[in-house]
C-alpha cells in the first residue's frame, strides 16, 4: 500500500494498493479527482495538478512507548477518572445531604406513614450510592497525587 499527500493540503492522504508507480500514481490523481467533485478538499487545486506532485506518504514504523510516556498516559488516566468520580460525587451530594436530613425523622417521637418509610428506603438507596462513590473518589485523589507529581516532571521545562 502506498499513500499520497498534497502539498498544499498535506492533512489529504490518499491510499493506493501496491508500491509507488506511475499507475499507481494515475489512481490516486482519479481518488483526487473524485475528491474534488465531491467537494471534499478544504479548497480546489487553483494551479492545477499533475500525478507527478503527489508527495509519497512514508510511514515510520510505530515504535513503542517508553516506560516514561507510559507512566505519563497512566497518570493522565488517573486524573481523567479523579474528574469523573469527583463530578459523580459532586451530583450524588445535594441529593444525599436532603435525604440525610429526612433520617432524623426515624430518631423523633412524632409517628411516621408508610410513604415516609417508603421514601427513605429509595433515599437510602442513594445515600448508598454517595457514600460508594465518595469512597472510590477518596481513593482515587490519593492515587491521582503521584499522577499529578508525574504530569508535573512530563510538563517540566528542559532548558
């Protein structure tokens, strides 16, 4: 497989089976041809263009991460989870501090009905939840404070 770009819009990659050629090269000007009858270029060609101009696209064989842009993408996991527990926590919150004040109504001498009762099994539910929720984001700001020591090394200027 071969892949082609153009110079004035190198983002433009067009994909050809086989190596570069001159027919290989002639498919990819019909792909570019399509392409801008279909008004899919971010503009047309103002001075034209020949099979000649492709630019061959060379891929560079992907090499693996370091241990370092490892331990940079597991920090910055890290902290995306943090945000996601600590926004979750952040909505469970003003519903669980409603519901606990609805608890003292058990600890009170006034009787309740069974909808109170019913009410505070599902607020239960949802203290529950907030509760879970709060813990794993605990857990997970005490972690995310060695991903965020780490994010600081990686963004560390090197001059």
């Amino acid at each position: 497989m071969v892949q082609y770009t153009l110079a004035e819009h190198p983002e433009v990659i067009i994909a050809i089976e086989g190596k570069d050629s001159k027919k290989a090269r002639e498919k990819a000007m019909n792909q570019l041809m399509e392409m801008l009858d279909n008004d899919q270029l971010p503009s047309n060609l103002p001075n034209g263009f020949a099979a000649e101009q492709f630019i061959e696209v060379k891929s560079t064989p992907s090499a693996e991460p370091s241990p370092e842009e490892d331990e940079v993408s597991q920090a910055i996991q890290l902290l995306s989870n943090l945000a996601s527990l600590k926004l979750k926590t952040q909505e469970l919150k003003q519903e669980a501090i409603k519901i606990r004040q609805h608890v003292d109504i058990l600890f009170e001498d006034a009787p309740i009905t069974e909808a109170d009762v019913a009410s505070l099994k599902e607020g239960f539910k949802l203290l529950k939840t907030f509760a879970q929720s709060n813990l794993r984001f605990r857990q997970a700001k005490e972690q995310a404070e060695s991903a965020r020591r780490t994010l600081d090394q990686a963004l560390q200027d090197q001059s």
